[in-house]
C-alpha cells in the first residue's frame, strides 16, 4: 500500500511542484492534492510510485555524473 504522504514527500525530494509532477503523472493538480492528503490506499498510486522511482533513479544517475565531472567522486 502507498500512501499519499509517500507520494509527496516523494515529489518533494525530487523538487518538483504539484503542477509538475501532475503533468508528468498524467493527472490533475486537484487530483494530486487530494492523493497527497489521502492517508489510504487509492486507485492509481502503484503508476504515480513508478513514476516517482523512474524520476528518483534518474535524479540518483544524474547526481553521480555531476560528481564526477566535478572530480568529487
């Protein structure tokens, strides 16, 4: 079960604003914000998860290149 508070700190450590992420979900602002403020399961949360972890990965691989090219890794 994924609960909403997951899915927004989520989208807050990847700094994205609800309107962004909406967007990249594939979903309404006002949709979002009701998941976000949802403390059950909901239908949709495993694709908006994915989503996240696709972005979080990405973020993660992005963040050791600039390390590197930095000479910090």
């Amino acid at each position: 079960m994924i609960l909403g508070s997951q899915i927004k700190a989520g989208r807050i450590l990847l700094k994205m604003t609800q309107a962004e992420f909406a967007k990249l979900t594939k979903t309404s602002v006002d949709t979002l914000k009701r998941i976000e403020k949802s403390e059950g399961d909901y239908k949709g949360s495993a694709e908006l998860f994915l989503t996240f972890s696709q972005l979080w990965k990405k973020e993660e691989s992005d963040l050791k290149t600039a390390k590197v090219n930095l000479g910090l890794s």
